[in-house]
C-alpha cells in the first residue's frame, strides 16, 4: 500500500480529534477492542459466506462501509492507530501463507492477539497475516481501509457515547 506511514499518521490524527485518545487506552484494551473487529469479521462471514459482493458494500441509505474487508480494515486502523501514538512503525509487506479455511484464520488472528497481550508477538506480524488472509481471499482490504478513514472523519467527537 502506498503512503502506508502517512495513512498510520492520519489515523491515529483523526482519532485525537474524535477524542478517543483524551485518556489514553491501556493496552489490554487496545487489543480487547482490535479482537472485536476479528469476531465481527467472522459474524460477516457467517452471514454472507465468502461473497464477493458483501466483502465491501453499503446499505441502502447507508454511508457506512460493511463487509468482511471493513472489519478487516478496521483491525488494521487500529493496529495503526496504537502504533502511530507507541511510536512502534508498520510496515505493509505482501506475502500470502497458505491458508486452510477462513474461520481458522480468524482463530489466528485471535491467538495473535493474544501474543500480544501477553507480550510474546508484535503488530506486525498481526498485521501481515490481515494483509495475508485478505490476499488470498481476494477481499478489497486497501480499499475497505482507504474508505473505513474516509467514513472515521465524519464521524462526531466520541461517536456512539463510549469511552474506548
């Protein structure tokens, strides 16, 4: 992806402005939230399979990107974001594994997470396996990330009234 680093920039901008970063997230959460896109993820999964059409689409009367490739796109935006404001730099870097069924990557990107957490990985190399799910899936990730930051900036301060 072109101007990977000055897209991480403009995330985690954007995300001072809508407030979310007034009292900084612990890390804990920032990987507990980073874990809620994985299984929303696998919810669209669930509810339109593998389906070219429904990785990236709108709702009628809808401005918010859906799918699987917005969900996807939305652990990598806050893998961006964390990194951008820990000073920890990202790299977009291509290579696709090879990977057996689509619920067993969600379970990776899961036991990643957890690697996290406990301080045995690194974002990177959460973020390798999104770019290397999304490729051989053929899901839209670059867009769905270009076009989740688009709809982020018009959202109000501290959308939808949480503290995280």
């Amino acid at each position: 992806m072109k101007d990977f680093a000055k897209l991480c920039k403009q995330v985690h901008q954007t995300a001072v402005e809508k407030g979310w970063w007034k009292k900084p997230p612990s890390t804990e959460t920032i990987i507990c939230l980073i874990h809620t896109e994985i299984s929303e993820a696998f919810e669209e999964y669930r509810r339109y399979g593998l389906n070219p059409e429904k990785f990236l689409f709108y709702g009628i009367g809808n401005s918010k990107p859906e799918g699987i490739a917005v969900e996807l796109a939305d652990v990598v935006i806050r893998l961006m974001n964390w990194c951008e404001h820990d000073g920890v730099e990202l790299e977009w870097v291509l290579g696709y594994p090879e990977i057996p069924e689509f619920a067993l990557c969600m379970l990776g990107l899961h036991d990643i997470c957890v690697s996290l957490g406990n301080g045995r990985d690194h974002p990177q190399t959460l973020l390798h396996h999104v770019i290397g799910v999304c490729g051989v899936f053929n899901i839209p990730l670059e867009q769905a990330i270009r076009e989740k930051m688009a709809y982020d900036e018009t959202r109000p301060f501290k959308h939808g009234g949480l503290e995280c």
